[in-house]
C-alpha cells in the first residue's frame, strides 16, 4: 500500500527551528547547516549530505596536461602510432572465396 493512500502520511511538516541563510551564504552552506544542526532529522541531513558530497569531495577525472607549443594532441598520437610501429610491416590478409560442394549443395536446398 503506497505511504499517500493515508490522510495521516500527507501530513505536511513545520519547522519549528528553520534554517536561516546570511547575506553572503549559497546553497551549499544552507546544505551544510542542514548536515550539522542535530534538530533535524536524520533522513534529512543523510539527504543533505548526499547533495553537497560532490561539491566537498569531488571525484577525480583524467585531465590532460600539455604545453601550449603548437602541437595539438591528434599530431602527437600519430607521431606516437608512428614510433611504436616503426620496422614493423603491417601484414594484411589477401584471400578470395572458395565455393566448396558442400557450400553448393546448401544452396541448392
């Protein structure tokens, strides 16, 4: 049975101790008042803490690092491509198609 099929579950929340921002604070501090004030309830503040995790600890990404010389980072790899398969010869397979009897036996069927 869904939590709002009951009168009692709609029931809608005043805060008796609100939060209130100063002139200089965002969001995030608003989020961090939530976290730290020990008024509010728990499922609150897990919330307000699962929103303002990235901003505090944010995951960490491949960046790349390069000098601005010239040489863009396509020139580079294909120089690299070329490096690492120097002497090397690249071998291709050549081949045709043999139709074999048992290949025309099953086109005919």
């Amino acid at each position: 049975m869904a939590s709002f099929e009951h009168a009692e579950n709609l029931k809608i929340e005043h805060d008796e101790n609100p939060i209130e921002l100063g002139a200089n604070e965002d969001e995030y501090d608003f989020l961090l008042k939530i976290v730290r004030d020990p008024k509010q309830p728990m499922s609150r503040r897990m919330r307000a803490a699962i929103e303002a995790l990235p901003y505090r600890r944010p995951k960490l990404g491949a960046v790349a690092i390069g000098q601005m010389s010239g040489k863009d980072f396509a020139t580079l790899l294909e120089r690299a491509i070329l490096r690492s398969n120097r002497g090397q010869e690249v071998k291709q397979i050549e081949g045709s198609a043999v139709l074999t009897k048992a290949a025309c036996q099953n086109l005919v069927r």
